[in-house]
C-alpha cells in the first residue's frame, strides 16, 4: 500500500473517531470509555501495521474493551 493511501486511511479513522464522538453527550462514562478506546486502538492499529484495515478493526476491537473495561464499577 502506497504512503499517500495509508495516510489518507489513518485520517479517515482519525475523523470518523471524531465524529462519532461528537454524538457522546447522552452516553454513560463506560459507554465514552468504550467509544474513546476502540477510536483510539483504531489509529493505533492502523499506524503499527501500516493502514492495514485488519490492523484498524483490531486495534478498534481491543481498544474498545480496555476503554469498557477501565470503567467497570
């Protein structure tokens, strides 16, 4: 994969994280944690495997249940 689709790969997850966290004001604090880490492990994952969408999706997937699991009560 080219540079330029995979920077351009990384923003889009970058962005749509973002948005989707616009839409957080109703949500509980484990449900933001959850929303924050899986957008999170998504930039984090596509970047160490180089845009790879099965980076992005599993960086997303673990990142979501750290983000729901540090606000367990």
């Amino acid at each position: 994969m080219n540079r330029s689709l995979r920077h351009f790969l990384g923003l889009s997850t970058l962005v749509v994280g973002s948005l989707a966290l616009s839409a957080c004001a109703g949500m509980s604090e484990r449900s933001k944690a959850t929303a924050v880490g899986a957008a999170v492990g998504g930039v984090a994952g596509s970047v160490l495997t180089n845009g790879s969408p099965v980076g992005a999706v599993g960086g997303a997937v673990i990142g979501g249940v750290i983000g729901n699991d540090a606000k367990k009560k």
